[in-house]
C-alpha cells in the first residue's frame, strides 16, 4: 500500500472517512495547531510564514489580469511522488502533506485537503489560509463563485491540471460568468524564484538486457502495430506518463523520490520516434542505443524536454490522428491538439501493454521477490532477537529494514517510503515514522510493516504484521479473518477479464461476517522497476479487467483506532485456473515469500482448505527462499524459516473425539475381556 | 427474471452472448427464415409485407424534409412492457421482437437487435429491411453517416428517447454536418392511422387501504419535505415513470401488459400536485379520494395527458426548479426546460423511497409470497403426478400455473410472461413458449419455471428447476452449485450501503469453482404490486447500494446449450444483520418459499454451514406456507411440503468411517476375546 490512487474513488473516501476516521496525533498540549480566533493569532513554530509569497503571487496575478488561480498539488506527468521543484503548493501555503489544493484571490487564500491532513495543516499554514475540510472540484468553485466578481478570470496552469480535472471546473463554472485562463508559465515558479529546488540532472540511463522484457525496438513495434489495427487509425502514440517512456526504451533515471523515472514525453509517430527530454543527460553509448543518430522510423530523435507543447502542436497541423490515453494527458497538451485529430482511451496502448507482463517479465518479478524476501525475513529475525531487548524503535527498525533490502543484488532503494508502525500506529493511514516521532518496538504491541523494493529486476510491496509476545483473543481474530480474506481472494478463480471490483469482496466476507471491515482498497498493478502502485491493474471500479499476466497486490487489512493495525499484503501474478470443465478461468499465483506471524493465527477459525492451502504456500516458500538463505549462508535465518513454515495442523475436534472414544472403548473392551 | 434492464450493462450484454449464443430454433427445414439474395426473395408466411406503410412514412419524412427518421422500441415511460398502441417498431418492421430500433433513409430501411432475436426478425421482417446484428447508437449513427447526405436532417419523436440515448445519438452525430430534429407528432402514427390500436381506457381505481403502506397524503409530504431538505431547493418533482405516479397516489389501472399502471405524469410542486391522466378514466369516488375539487397543496389537480410538454413548459416560465430522474425522463419533456431550471439526479425522489419498503410494505410482500408458494407448490404437486404421464407441455404448463395463481386471494394476474422450459429449451435466454410451439414435460428432462404473480399486496417473481426422473450428475452438480451460489449470496453479511455489484460474485463463485458461469445478472428489485423488476434496487453496476428494506431477487443458473437450463430464483429483503462486533451490517431475508429439488441435489457439495442453512431455510417453508395449506385443505399439497421440506443430512465420511472402524474394532476385540 502507500498514498497514491487510494483515494480516486469516492466510496473509498468515505469508508477512509469512516474507518479512519481522523488520526489522532500525539498530544502536545494542544499548542501545536495555529488558532486564528485570536488577536493576535496563535502560531505555532511549525507555522510558515507565507505573507511575503502571497503578496508576490498576487502581483503575478494582477500582471495576468486574474481574479484567482488555483495551485494543485501534482506535477505535469501525473507523479504519484513528486519532486520538490514541483512542490509548488506545499511551498506557496507550508502545508507539506502530498493531498491537498490551494486557491488564491486578490484577498483570500484557501486549501483544501481530506480528514488525513488537517491537523497537518493547522500546524503548518499561517492565517493567510482558511483551511476547507473538503475535497474534489466542486467545493473549491462554490467557494470561487462566492469570492471573486462576476466576469472574473480563474487562472491555472494547464500542465498540473489533468483533462478530467480541468473538464471538473470548466462544467462547474458553466454559465456563471466567469472564465478558466491557462497560463503556461506556472506563477508560483515566477515567485518561488532562484530558491526553488533545481530540476534534476542525473544520467539516463538504459537498463541491462538481461533487466528487460522486450528491447525498446520490439516495444516501439508492438505499439505500431496497435495503431495499425486501430479503428481510427492514429498516426501517432503520445507518451505523457514518466513511466510509459520509462519502459518503452527501457531507461530508468531518478528525478523522483522512489520512482526511477525521469523528465520526458514521447511522441511515437508511423515514421518516427521523438524522445522530449535533457538531452545532455543520456551518454554517448545511451545516445547510440537509441540510434539517436539517424532518422528513421527506428531512430529516437531526442528533442527538449521544454519543447514538447510546441512540438505536438505542429505535428498536429499535419493531416495526423494523436492517440492519447486520457488519464494520464495533462490539459496543457490536450487544449493544443484540435478534438478531430485526437484519439482518445482511457489508458495509453503503452499503459494497457505495460499491464500484462510477458513470460521474462514474470519471471524477473518473481525472482526480485524471492531476494526481497530474504531481505524482510532478515529483518524478522533480527526483531525477534532485538525487539525485547526494547532498543528498536519503528525508525530505526525501518532504516534497518531499507538497509536490508539495500544489501541484496540490484537493488536502487526503497519502492516508496517504509511504513514502520507500533501498536496504535498501525490504525493510522499512511503513518510513517521520523527520526523525531517514533515509537517503540514492544513485545507487547503489534507492529505492521509495508514496505518494499527497486531492484533492477522488479519492484516489490509486502506488509506483514507481528506480535512477539502474547496478542489478545480479538487481535489473534482479527488477524486470522485478515489472512482468511486474503487467502479466500488468493485462490479465488474466476472468468478471464473479469474487473477486480467484482471480486476484491472475497477479501472481505471473513471480516464482515464478524462486523469487522477495513477502509482502503484491496490491491494494485506493480511493475519491473516502475511504479510500486502500477496503474491500471487493482480492485477499483476504474481498474480494468483482469488478464493472465498482470501483477497485483493482495492487501486486507483490519484497523482498531487507538489499539493497533493489521495489513496482509502479498503481490501475485494472474494466471489459467484450471477448472474442472473447460473454459477461460483465472487465478492468482502468489509470489511474496514471507510466511504469516503463526503467534497471530486461530488456526480453529480456518477451513481444512484454508489450511490446505497456507500448507502449500509455506512449503512455496521454502521451495524458494530456503535455497537462497542457505546459498548466501544466513543459516539462523534458514532456521527462522523452516520454523516459521511448518505445515498447520487442523483442530478437529469431532475426529479427535471419535479417536478418543475407539481407544476408551478398545481399553474398555479390552479391561473388561481380560 | 425476465427482459427488462438485463440488457443495460455492457458487460452483461457481452455475456450473454458468450453464454447463450444464439438461440437454435426447432428445425422447420431451413424454410422458415427469408432469403433476400435469390430472385425473387424467399420470404416465408410469416413475413410482414411493409412495403406501403414505408412508402407512406417516406411521404411523411418529406414533408418533415428529413433524410432519415429513428424508430425506438420504448414508448413515453421507458416501460419495461409497452403498450400495443405503441408498438410502432413492430408495426412498421413486422419483426415483433421486445428489443430493437429501426431507421428508415428515403431509400433504405434497417433494424438493430441483439442476437437473441436475428432468427426471429428474419422470419419476419421482408425485404425492405436490413437487418444489423448489432446494438447501441454507435452502430446506427455509423450508418447513418453513410446513407444520408451532409446537412440532412434526422428526425426522431423525443417522448420515445430518453434523456441519455439522445446524448447519445447528439454526441455522435456532432461536428458531422448533420443534425437531429425533435418532431413531436409521431410519424409512424400517422401513417398507422385508424389501424393503431386505441389507448387504455379502463377506470383507475385507488388501492384499498389494508394494501398500501402509506397514504398518498403522506407520501406526497415526504416527497416534498425532500425537496425543502435538498441543497438545490427544488420547487417542483416531476414524475415520467408510471410506477412513480400509481406508488404516491397509491393508484393502479391495467394500461400495460403485467404492470399495473395507467398512462400519467405527476408535477408534485411545493403548492400544488398536478396529476396529467385521462380525467374520464377517474369515478367520483377516485376524483373524491385525491381531493380534485379543491385547489391547495393537498389537492390533486387532474389535467390532461396530452398537456404535459405545454404545461411543463408554462410553469418553467417562472422562477422554478424543477427536480427529474434523468434515468427516467424522456428528452420530449427535458427539452423544454431551461438547463439552469432543472435539478437532475439519477433517479426522482419517489424511486429512491419507493425502494425502501416501510414495516407494512414489507409485510404485504411477504404475505402475497406466501400465498404465490401455495399456487406454484400446487402446480409442482400437480407436475409430480401428470408429467409422467405424458400429457403436459411448457404451455399447459404455464397456463396451469397462472391459473393456480388466479385462484389466490388478491390475484391480479401474471407479474411477467411465464417461462416454462423443458430441457433443451429452458438454456434460450427469454424463452417463453406458444400453444402452437412447446415441448412436452418428460421424466427425462430438467424443467424450468420462472413465473410470478401481481397481487394486491404485493408483486412475486420465482424461478425452480425440476427433474423427476435420474438426472445425470453433472445436472446435480451444476444443480448444486447454482444453489449454493444462492445459498452464498442470501446468507452473505455486508455493510451497510455496499452496492450489489460488490457482492454479486458470491452467487456465481461455486458454479466458477469448476470453470462454470452464468450469462445473465444475479437479481432485481421488485415492488408492492408495481413492476416485477424495480430499478433502482439490484446487482448490476447501475443498480444503488443496498439498504435496509429494500427486496431483491437472487436469481443464479446455469446453462448448457442445447441440453438444459438450471436457474433458482429467490425474492430477499435486506434486513440488519447481527454481527458478533457492533456495526452497520446487512443480510437478506428469503421471503420466497418453496423448496428447491431434493432429486438434483448432491449434498456431498454442501458445507455443514450450507446444510444447516437450507434446513433452517426448510423449516421457515414450513412454518409459513404449511398453516397454509392446512388451512385451505390443501393437504396433499401439506404431505408434500414435509417431504419436500425434511432436514438435509450431511454425507461425512471421516466420521462414517470413524464408526466403522469403531464397530469393527470393537468386534475385532469381542472375537479375540471370546
């Protein structure tokens, strides 16, 4: 799990709402919030003073001729992280939290955020800003319709807004008199001046073939073929999200936190291939792996990243069909391309591809996974050792745990940022610990940790949750309704291209039969050293179908407000079912390899199936990551493991109690023949 | 089940062609369909000769000066059931099928329909027509791109088009240099002239009170406390869909075929109810029981049908907000108010309470199932001892069977077309037979009935599946997966307010379990003598979320082409479940209640918890519909209902052979002994 696409579906905002509720931070006396109400205002020292900014944005805005503008809180590719030259609205209000849009007028200035970052905000914003306890398009224009004049100028920049977003204001302010501007030089960046952070520079660069599925030259061939078959005949394919350039060539960089994207757009046309980035940061012996030279239809000419609007903007003056993928194309590159040279899906063909991995993709997911295992099982033991020695706290244990995954071939860093959580914690959504605020690890608490992996070879995302001492009969339930959830839905088979939507309440039923739920979604995509939260694979309604060969993650959770929180997250592949009648039938293969805390199970709660399968997915892991500790000579770990994957053994009572009855009776018998 | 609304989701579309192909009809040597490309064309008897009635609309459309005209099959109130009189598609094609939309260009004429109905339309459509396999606006605009001519005008009635399918059409015939006209004078009706059957004209008569749940009083004050509650402030709701206006004035009459509603619009404003019927159609009593003499806010002003568009319009003069269901709102009335003048959401106010059953609605539904069980289990009874006799066919059937239900007390006839299926025949989607094709009742053969009735108190709807003789045990084990698909979903716990499209996949997961599926939905609303298949309550993805009080069918099957067809169909309301945690859960409540077929059960399949629930389920038949029989003297019928209804026992080898091993044992030891 972590941030991204959680809160795309309004459902899931308001079970957040409901099963979150509002964290509760620590309490520091109540003098941590600013409190506006009196005179002077109280602020705290978290507070950033924003008055100098705001006047200097206000002058940009008079220069524009605008009543208002609105900051988002994205970058022009739609990052799920971004980089701090694009925290252009935690920068301008001092709110740091990654959800959360500004608007400024000539006399207010306001955000809006949801129930997870108010607190946040009261701390950190000034009383320049109202702040609107709201979310979503609609209470952001009633509230512009209220405070800027009636033929009034709403300036954006159209680069950080999507389509859909941008479609959101422009039916909203329908008729009401006032206009939506785009400005493509970003007002905030004019103020923010030769302070803001500077766009990265690293080398690009290409990943090694044994790291990759197809050659770029394959990939740029498929995506050809797709157009040529296409009813509409597109021209040409554009690549707005940093991850379809990223595997389309094969090349990675790290100009975001976690990602290992870089700067770019793609332009991949019948004849041609055009590459909008840096140029000065690809080598000469990337330059030529791209056969940047020529100009070929099979030549990738590298443009400036800055040139990218006007670049597509000529192109489409030509007799030219731009195929894009709506959710990923920001307004700045849509209101350039006339509606009848545009094709239009909901996902690039690049995007929709990506999703459904090829049998080496599959395989080097599967084999990051394995080491990633080793990696957190490493991790485990050495809590179980350390943890009652009450020296771990959670951000030391997730340095350890980052560190770990650090040791272990091919890997580039965390997949996003370790949540380490203790006790009550754990019930915090997106809670992760800081050098400063922590907690420790104790062998009377639960303790959760989702965290996961960039190696070169696949991205991995696995949450376990573990007591070292002895849990409560609830939090043992709990737990077990939890791992019956996931695996009820692990094993579930089901039609091809059936939707995740459909299914994802497989991974709930133990929980609701019990009254219990938890309020986030049950899975996403993952990629091969791309995105951790790999769109458009998961269980939500604007996932697409499910096919052999996606990657998913598998993550019921249940949360205690106050007490503690358990998540179950494994990845698994989609493959054939094979099914007693023939037909197209889908399964899941799991291909996280960390067995489930045994302290935590009521093994009486599961079914003999449910047992059957734990079994087999215990001597799995032992299969796979035995050999592996054992080859690199972690023989306490190998020990841990054999351990921990002992097969379960059912509680039967009724056969226990025939058993019992054949011995009295034979002894009876016997006593009583003698 | 039966037609209605299955058809709305593209999903299900899709499945249903996967899984029911196209129907085979009974083999009438190949001459029973035309043949357009010989010289002449073969057309058979069945075939309508269209020839002068297109002429005279081509006339029509001239004087219109339109190149096209679109044919829908709805009628003004997007019901499930039309009326004759406005069965204009069928008249001006032949072919009399419930789905399907023609366009008539001055030279050419086609129709568009779902595969269900190909064999049919070519038996008698002659050769004036196209016919396209195909549906959705998109393949007619497609055409018509193609067969009229840039600037030609394509004329439609807009009371025959919702809101939605004329976006549809407007949206794809946009930038295309031609353009939809809305001609309010049906032009098919014209040329139908004095042919056209008449409309309705029965009395409209108010239900008793002992049969309603609320006075239309207190309806109407509910609907407009929801209108003063509401952000939007509406001042005026208006009601298109008939079951809107026969629910809030607790009225009913017999317009249409199996729906009890007579032709209406309601403008229930914050001052006033304007009732738009056939005044004539009301006796004194009627006129007296909704206050039509007076004027005030709780008096039913009646005014002409006819009126409706002027009216709606005239009153949109003012200073109004008028509230509509867009789903049910045709584009005739929708267009003739200002955008800024509407508050639109899905569904009005009437068919989002009409959905939640009050404490009496619920227990009138319930009692009308009662006495739906004594009819159908008289007909099974009845079916037990004449099918092997080999005197009955699915037509007597059906006409037995709604005859039986005529002979219950409150009857009102049939609540849809009863389908009585035998072998083979009972795997066609919306298979219905004719006294002039049927197929006979055999010991050898599975049968299906999905029939229900219309009764004062309530509206049924159930479907069972028998096999009298020794099916095979694939049958009994597609036979038991169908039920405990039932079995699943009706016992499923869920939060409140969770959608059914969330849980649907409960009742198919056993039938998938052995790659097996059904191509249909999983159930639908149903109301208190109103339609058998109520929107908005149901499983499909545009169905609302479910609620407490809401009833729903449960209705999983499977189908072998060619062979047989299983279905089993329950009605269920959504009660509170208990859950051993506090919260806001959900289960339903079976309120159908008669026994599924003991002789196609494989109880090996069942779980304990599938036993203990069916023989709960059993006792509850028990309980509820055997006083009944008792009391009617029914008691062949009651002698039944036990046998039919006795406890399931579990097959448990393990514990079998744990006995044995005992016995044997133990006599082993008595032998040695002695």
């Amino acid at each position: 799990m972590a941030r991204a696409h959680w809160g795309c579906c309004p459902w899931l905002v308001l079970l957040c709402a409901c099963a979150w509720g509002h964290p509760k931070p620590a309490d520091l006396g109540g003098q941590d919030v600013r409190n506006c109400s009196t005179n002077p205002p109280y602020l705290p020292v978290t507070v950033v003073n924003t008055t100098v900014s705001l006047t200097a944005l206000r002058q940009q805005m008079q220069t524009q001729n605008l009543s208002a503008y609105i900051i988002p809180d994205t970058d022009a590719h739609m990052n799920e992280y971004i980089g701090q030259h694009d925290e252009r609205r935690a920068w301008i209000t001092g709110f740091t939290g990654s959800a959360g849009t500004a608007v400024v007028t000539m006399k207010k200035a306001a955000v809006w955020t949801d129930s997870r970052y108010w607190t946040q905000a009261e701390r950190q914003m000034d009383c320049n800003w109202e702040l609107h306890k709201e979310v979503g398009t609609t209470p952001i224009v009633t509230w512009l319709l209220t405070e800027i004049p009636a033929g009034g100028c709403v300036g954006f920049d159209p680069f950080l807004l999507s389509i859909d977003t941008w479609e959101s204001y422009n039916l909203a302010l329908q008729g009401s008199n006032r206009q939506l501007v785009s400005i493509t030089t970003n007002l905030v960046d004019l103020v923010w001046g030769s302070e803001r952070p500077p766009v990265p520079n690293q080398p690009i660069y290409a990943l090694q073939e044994a790291f990759t599925g197809s050659t770029w030259q394959e990939k740029v061939s498929g995506v050809r073929s797709q157009m040529q078959k296409h009813q509409k005949a597109p021209t040409a394919v554009l690549l707005s999200a940093l991850e379809e350039t990223a595997w389309l060539f094969n090349l990675r960089a790290s100009d975001i936190p976690y990602n290992p994207f870089f700067y770019s757009y793609t332009l991949l046309t019948d004849s041609s291939i055009r590459l909008f980035a840096n140029k000065s940061r690809f080598s000469s012996e990337t330059l030529s792996y791209l056969n940047s030279s020529c100009t070929g239809p099979m030549c990738v000419q590298i443009e400036d990243y800055s040139q990218v609007r006007d670049s597509i903007q000529a192109y489409a003056l030509g007799d030219v069909r731009i195929w894009i993928g709506t959710s990923y194309t920001m307004y700045g590159i849509y209101e350039v391309i006339p509606k009848e040279k545009l094709v239009t899906d909901t996902y690039s063909p690049v995007m929709m591809t990506k999703a459904v991995k090829n049998s080496k993709e599959q395989a080097l997911l599967k084999a990051s996974h394995v080491r990633d295992a080793v990696a957190v099982i490493r991790y485990l033991v050495w809590l179980e050792k350390n943890v009652p020695k009450g020296t771990v706290d959670e951000f030391s244990g997730a340095e350890l745990v980052d560190k770990f995954r650090g040791e272990e071939q091919f890997s580039s860093g965390p997949s996003f940022e370790t949540i380490s959580a203790s006790g009550l914690n754990a019930a915090l959504a997106h809670y992760s610990p800081t050098k400063e605020l922590n907690r420790k690890l104790s062998s009377d608490e639960m303790y959760l940790l989702d965290s996961g992996g960039q190696y070169w070879d696949g991205t991995t995302d696995i949450t376990r949750t573990v007591h070292w001492g002895t849990p409560s009969a609830f939090q043992k339930e709990a737990y077990t309704r939890v791992l019956i959830g996931n695996i009820d839905l692990s094993r579930l088979i089901f039609p091809a291209a059936t939707s995740g939507r459909m299914v994802e309440a497989f991974a709930r039923r133990a929980l609701w039969d019990a009254g219990l739920n938890y309020g986030h979604g049950t899975g996403h995509g993952i990629g091969n050293f791309l995105c951790v939260h790999e769109w458009p694979v998961g269980f939500q309604s604007n996932n697409i179908a499910m096919a052999k060969g996606m990657f998913t993650s598998i993550e019921p959770g249940y949360y205690k407000d106050g007490e503690f929180g358990i998540r179950l997250e494994d990845v698994a592949l989609v493959v054939e079912a094979k099914t007693k009648y023939p037909g197209s039938y889908l399964t899941f293969e799991v291909v996280s390899f960390v067995p489930y805390d045994r302290n935590l199970i009521d093994v009486s709660l599961l079914s003999p199936e449910h047992l059957q399968y734990l079994n087999r997915y215990y001597q799995t892991i032992r299969e796979k990551v035995g050999p592996e500790l054992q080859r690199r000579q972690l023989l306490e770990e190998f020990k841990w493991l054999q351990q921990h994957t002992e097969p379960l053994a059912a509680r039967a009572p009724d056969t226990a109690s025939w058993a019992s009855m054949l011995v009295i009776s034979t002894l009876a018998i016997l006593i009583w023949s003698v």
